[in-house]
C-alpha cells in the first residue's frame, strides 16, 4: 500500500479502487490523502440480534457460582484457563464496569435474576451451561418474532474458538436427555480445520424431519464456509489469535474478544437464505458497541516481519529514506508495527546471512542470500532450506522442497477428536520409517515420508485417498504441497539454483507421464537415478536454516530407560521420565524450561537420540511449547548453524580442544581435530556462499567450484554420527558401581564425544549441567572448565553417572548412552584415537587435493 500510495502521488493519472468486506473505509481514505469511499450493501436477509443479557433473561439462567465462569469459582478465569494466564492483560481495556450501580442503570430491564448473574459473571469466560440451555428445545425460538420463526431454517451454528471448546460443548450436549440418543446425537457436529474431509463435508448435509443439526465451528465458518440451511448463529465472542512476540522469537495463541467486524461477519451467517436470528453469548449490547475494537490488529503487528523486510529491499523503498533502514519505510505503513520488533527482524536477517550492515553509517543492504530470499514465496528460513538442500543434488532439493511446503502449509496430519490417538499412532508410524541412528524421531520427517508414500501412490483411482483416510491425512493439504513444490522449483529455477527451464506445468506433465509423482525429483534427475538423500542431511539442512532456534535436552535425576532397535524409547511410558527441555531467551539469553508440543511424535519420548533439538516455532498457549521439531547431531551444529570458533576455556577435560558455536554452544574436540573441524566449516561456509552468490550470474555448478567432493564427504561425516541418549544420574552406588565396571570391560570402545552448554559464552558459559561419558553408561566424579555454577557427570561404565561438582554450564558426551548415560558422541575418540572413519572423512575433507585447490 506504501508504494502504490507514493505511486499516485507521481501519477495522478491512475484511478485505483480498493475493495473489501471487512476494512476500515475512512481509515484506508485517510492514508490516500482524502480519497472518497463507497459502501455496497450485501443482499444478506436481515437478521435479529441478541446479547448477554437477553439470553440471560429468556433462559433464566442462574449462575454457578462454582463454575470456571464465575467471579471466584473454578481456576477464577473461566474453562481451561490458568491464574497466569497473559489474556486477562489482553482484553483487560475492553471489558465492562459490572458493578451493582452500573449493572442496576444498564440493565434493569432484564430482571433481578439477570442483573445478579451479569455481576458474578466472568466476563471473558465460555458459560457452557447458558449455551446448552440456549440449544435445548425451543428456547431460541422465543427471542424471535412467529412470523419469522416459521421462515427460518432450523439449523444452528455455534461459534467457539478451539476445537477443544468445541469438544467441551459437544459432550455437554450429549449429556443432556435431548441430545443423548440418535439420531440427535449424530447431528450435533463439530467443524473445524483439524477433522478429515468426510466429517467437514457432513456439515453441508440436511437433517431429517424433526431432527435440529447443531455445527460447533471455530471461525472457518465466518468467512470461508456457507452452510445453506442455518437459521440461527450463537456466538461466544471468543477466538483463537496467533501474536508474535519478534523480541523473544515467541508466538502465542491467545484466546481474545472478537472485534465487531468479526461479530457481524458471524452474525451475517444466519441471514444467508431466509431472515436469520443471532445470540452473541459473549457479550452485553454496551460492551460490543463501546468497548471491544472495531477490527483485529492487522498482521503487521502481530506477524514476524523479516519477509516484509526483505521486500522493501527487493524493491529498493528503503533507499528513499536518507536513512538506508527498512524502519523507517515500515513507519510509513498504515498501521506501523512497532519499531523494537522491526529492529529485531533486523538482527535475524543479518543472523541469517540476508542482509549486511554498513559499518559507522547502520545502512542496510541485502546479502547474495538475500536477494534471493526475497523473491521466494517463503519465509525467510525455509528460504534458506530449500536454497542450500539445491546444493546437495536433486534428492536433497526434493526433500527440502518437500519439508518447506509442508510449514508453508496446513498441517497436513488431521487430529479428529474422536480418533486422536489412532492419528497420533499413524503420524509415528511415519516418523520411525525415517529413524536412523543419528536423527531420531522428527515431525519434520514424519512429514516427509507421508508426503513420499502418498505422491508414490497412483494418481488414479481411490488408492491416494484411501491412504489418506486410513493413516489420517488432508488429501487436499497434500495436492497443495505438490503444487507449491512445482511452483517453488520454477522459482530455482529461473533464479540458476536448478537447471534453467523447469516450468511447472511442464513437472506436472512430467510426473503424469512416468509414475503419477509430483514430478520434480524426475525434473531434477533427468532420466537417472540419484543417490537418496539422508535424513542426516535433512536434519542438517533444517539446522542451517532453523538456527538458533534449538532446545538442549538433559534427562531428570533417577531416570530410566529401555533401549529399542535404535538405542532409543519409542512410544510413551507414564512411568518414565521425559527430557527435561530448555531453550535460551532471545531477549536475556538465559535458559527457559519448554515443552515438547503435545501433537509432536517426540513428546511422549522417553529417551532422545540427540541432545539438541531444532524446532519451528516457540508457542505460548497453555504453556511454553516447541512445535515441529527435529533432532540434530551435534556435528550439523558445528557445521551448519551458527558462526564455529575456539572456545574461551584453558582446562578442557581429558587434554581437549573446546569449540564454540554461536557464542553458546560448546563442543569438544580432540585437539588434533580442532584445525581440521574449523578448516571444513570455512570451506563449507565460503563454498555455499559463493555458490549462492553466482546464481543467476553464472552457470558454475559445484563440481567446477571443486565442491561436490567437499559436500559428499560432509554428507558422510553426518551419516557415520552415532546417536545418544541424555541421561541422568542414578540413584545408588557402590556394588552398584562395581557391576558398571565389570559390563565396561565386555563393552566394545566408543569413539566420540561431544559437549555443549546453555552458558552464554565468555569464559565458558554460565550455569547448567556438565556430562562427559566415555562409555555407554557408567560414572565417575569430574570438574569441568568453564565458569558458572551447575552439576557435572562422568561416565566411563555401561550402566549409569553419578552426581559431582562443576565449575561450567556445558554438556560432555560420548558413546551411545542407554540407561543412565549421557548423550551423543561427537568427536572426542577413547583412548586418543579417532575414529578411522571420522579421521578418514575429516582428511578428504580438508587435504590440499586438487579439487579443493582449485574450490
């Protein structure tokens, strides 16, 4: 709007006319210096609406004061809301003055009974027991005129705002004697965007004589869905809104009071064939018209900002401000968003390698990287996915594409209230297929391989959307993955990151052609078979770009765990305890306990095969979540994430070399290793930026560059990691001690090791735990280096560590870890001699051949 404004203002030739349902007219005019609005009325049926009060006063409802709706009663903040909860601050300007004196001059009209249940109501609170008596007989009736109740359709919409309110309010209605038998029971459906797409279409059917449909719907059914033979809307006033919190890299779902343009668009769902009669439940008459706002916040303000960021450089409007900063174009818009979140953007673009400032001056400019991120239809992130999996051959670009439409998209998994536990079983099912010895269970692959099963499907048939049905999948949010990718590999294409000329109508066809596929790993193939791209790799590539959003595990003291095929607990176990989780806070850089989310196919994990966790998002809601998550070798960290440098600690155990990731992260190393380690990342480093760099302006692959051997022998290296489990002390001692001894001397040696910490850099990070196993399981005590207090492990048996004293944050491992063990090994061998493997690996990697000369 910025620049199509600063564009009329040069041409004032060009008539332009901006249409919406929803926007604000006069402040949309304003921006446009004055420009005239015109309102069109809908061919809607009117429709009647009632409030608060009056459900109150045709009901006759009488409070429980017991209820989570009441002042006082339950958890005091209404369903399924905590003391903490952050949205009492968010609605807290818009909520009504329900004192006995405002109450007595507002609403004498309603009755006694009325006036004492609206003083002792919480207002932003669900009353399950009002909507129920609201629903049951001809209650709904009574609040319209006769001569439009006989017109009216007989079906009724409930708006909530979550599918677990929609399930609450669904089984109350079972309960009650009406709704309990069929075929009741079978019409009283719930509609949102997480059921199947039998159960949405069910919602659109006609109920038989005699029979009301009830469909309890979060906000899909505002806009997006028309349902024909709805007559009655009852609304909560609740919905569900995502806000991102740029200074602390945090998303939260709040559940806050709709505006009144989110009202009358829900109100207008009763009016859409025949007048219509709508109860906004939620809300008194005084409180919608005068209190809550107008329109949501728009997404500016409660969005990441770093691709609107990158846009304005793309089109160059930060170079109309003497300035040179994106900041001060975003303060132009029309609703600015605030600038400590712009300057955060900021700071993770430059992280991320997109943008670059100038030093003295602070001007900005867009990297290589960057120009390129701007013109992909993605964010920022998974831009840099897909753009580094195109250096890693056609299966790796298929697999990033893959993995980045899914998080462009709707989660493709579906979660039907009555079968959760089956979709979540199917959804791990995946999941393991993708399980190897270094990358253990991952939302990110479980995407991954569904995707591969159902595209290797014929297209023909029923056979797609049979398995679609059966292992709970959206068969439409699969197609628009296929799409997307087609789309996406065009975009690689035109920009010299795959060969030239890939359309996606031709990839389509391609795809048709051959095997029914989506079409792009043949595009990118070419006729042969290309090596498969390991989930090593992904989980690499998912670390270069969702850097430094990771999670450092640590098992809880008196843990215990049963080994599977993998070295690893599948499944659940309520018995045993889960990792414990932290993450470090983008402000303050201290450590934050998280939760694995509770639809990831890792939170009922017992045991991990990594200690560090990447994810997608940090979520607020009930508590602090991280969403899509993926475990990482620690060896993708020091090659993949953030900048890789000598640590700052002079005593590193066993004769050591310390290595520090992004300031925070410590690894250790054998010292002969440190120079090769450092070497491969700068060569790593300088081979993909340059690579980045000459796209679009070279036709130099990688082989040319003398790289591709460089990116095997990484890809190697990632494939040898072995995986680990992070353990914690056990409880006993002493014979107990004695058995680990005698299993450490059957057990084969181990070859590396790893350490990493919390600690936020200096001298060798602040607080936290220590661990360093030189076996599977087994303990001595130890000091570690570094500053800080915390907890230190020593495991040099098979079977578990014991307790000591440390003088740093930092995690030590080696060795696959079972029960009482620590975590995964990286490169610190026994005994002082690598791993012939790794050494092998490493010395390709970095030897003066001719190849590397020439790269």
């Amino acid at each position: 709007l910025l620049a199509l404004r600063d564009l009329c203002r040069r041409r004032t030739d060009l008539k332009v006319i901006l249409m919406s349902a929803t926007m604000d007219k006069d402040l949309f005019g304003r921006y446009f210096g004055g420009a005239p609005g015109l309102t069109v009325p809908g061919r809607t049926f009117p429709v009647d609406d009632f409030f608060l009060e009056d459900a109150l006063r045709v009901t006759g409802h009488v409070l429980n004061s017991r209820a989570d709706w009441a002042i006082g009663g339950g958890k005091g903040k209404g369903k399924g809301k905590g003391k903490d909860d952050s949205r009492e601050d968010l609605d807290a300007p818009k909520k009504e003055d329900l004192s006995a004196m405002a109450v007595g001059s507002r609403y004498a009209s309603c009755g006694p009974l009325a006036m004492a249940t609206l003083r002792g109501i919480e207002q932003d609170a669900v009353n399950y027991d009002l909507i129920v008596e609201l629903l049951r007989g001809d209650t709904l009736s009574r609040l319209g005129s006769g001569e439009a109740v006989r017109a009216r359709p007989s079906g009724i919409l409930v708006f909530m705002s979550g599918a677990k309110e929609i399930e609450t309010l669904q089984e109350l209605l079972w309960q009650t004697d009406e709704f309990r038998a069929e075929p009741a029971r079978s019409w009283v459906m719930p509609l949102h965007g997480g059921l199947p797409t039998d159960d949405q279409k069910k919602v659109f059917k006609q109920a038989p004589a005699g029979v009301r449909k009830i469909v309890i719907s979060t906000n899909v059914a505002e806009t997006a869905v028309t349902i024909n033979d709805i007559g009655y809307v009852v609304d909560t006033c609740r919905m569900k809104e995502m806000r991102y919190d740029a200074i602390r890299c945090m998303s939260s779902l709040d559940d806050t009071v709709v505006s009144r343009t989110n009202a009358r668009q829900r109100r207008g769902r009763a009016g859409r064939v025949a007048p219509g009669l709508c109860v906004h439940v939620g809300l008194t008459k005084f409180r919608h018209d005068t209190l809550i706002d107008d329109h949501q916040p728009p997404e500016v303000q409660r969005t990441p900002l770093e691709q609107l960021i990158l846009r304005i450089h793309a089109a160059g409007l930060h170079q109309r401000d003497p300035s040179g900063k994106a900041a001060a174009i975003c303060a132009r818009l029309l609703e600015p968003p605030n600038p400590a979140f712009v300057a955060k953007a900021v700071e993770q673009l430059v992280r991320l390698g997109a943008l670059k400032l100038e030093l003295g001056t602070g001007r900005e400019s867009l990297t290589p990287l960057g120009d390129h991120l701007a013109h992909l239809p993605l964010e920022a992130r998974l831009g840099k996915l897909v753009l580094y999996g195109a250096a890693f051959g056609p299966a790796a670009t298929d697999a990033a594409l893959t993995v980045a439409a899914a998080l462009t998209s709707r989660n493709p998994f579906l979660a039907p209230l009555e079968s959760r536990e089956e979709a979540h079983k199917a959804k791990r099912k995946f999941a393991d297929k993708m399980v190897v010895d270094s990358v253990g269970p991952s939302d990110h692959m479980a995407v991954l391989a569904a995707y591969r099963e159902w595209d290797s499907l014929s297209p023909q048939g029923d056979e797609r959307y049979e398995f679609c049905r059966s292992n709970f999948l959206s068969i439409k949010t699969l197609q628009g993955m296929a799409e997307l990718k087609r789309s996406l590999l065009e975009t690689l294409s035109e920009a010299g990151f795959v060969r030239r000329g890939l359309r996606s109508k031709d990839v389509l066809w391609t795809g048709r052609r051959h095997d029914g596929s989506d079409g792009v790993l043949l595009a990118l193939a070419q006729g042969y078979t290309p090596e498969p791209c390991e989930p090593a790799l992904v989980a690499a590539l998912l670390c270069a770009a969702l850097f430094p959003q990771v999670a450092e595990a640590t098992m809880p003291p008196g843990s215990q765990q049963k080994k599977n095929k993998w070295g690893a607990k599948s499944g659940s176990n309520e018995n045993q305890a889960k990792p414990k989780l932290m993450v470090r806070d983008a402000e303050t850089g201290e450590p934050v306990r998280v939760k694995m989310h509770p639809g990831s196919v890792s939170a009922q994990e017992t045991t991990l095969t990594s200690p560090y966790i990447v994810f997608q998002d940090l979520v607020k809601s009930s508590q602090l979540y991280v969403r899509d998550v993926t475990p990482v070798p620690p060896l993708a960290l020091a090659l993949f994430s953030g900048s890789l440098t000598i640590g700052t600690s002079r005593s590193m155990l066993g004769g050591d070399a310390e290595l520090m990731v992004d300031g925070w992260i410590k690894l250790a190393v054998p010292a002969r290793l440190r120079q090769p380690l450092l070497e491969m990342r700068r060569r790593l480093d300088t081979l993909l930026s340059g690579w980045v760099g000459k796209r679009g302006r070279s036709e130099a692959g990688l082989d040319e560059q003398g790289g591709a051997e460089v990116l095997r022998q990484i890809v190697q290296l990632l494939s040898i990691q072995e995986e680990c489990t992070p353990s914690a002390p056990p409880p006993a001692a002493g014979k107990w001690q004695q058995k680990q001894q005698q299993q450490q001397q059957k057990k084969p040696p181990q070859t590396f090791k790893w350490i990493s910490g919390s600690g936020s850099g200096g001298g060798g990070g602040g607080g936290g735990n220590s661990w360093k196993a030189k076996g599977s399981v087994g303990a001595t005590p130890l000091k570690s280096a570094g500053g800080g207090g915390g907890t230190a492990w020593k495991a040099k048996g098979s079977v578990g560590v014991a307790a000591t004293k440390s003088a740093g944050g930092s995690f030590i491992s080696p060795g696959r870890l079972g029960a009482g063990g620590a975590a995964p090994p990286l490169i610190r061998p026994q005994k002082r001699v690598a791993s012939p493997a790794f050494a092998r690996a490493v010395g390709a990697t970095t030897a003066p051949a001719a190849k590397a000369r020439r790269g």
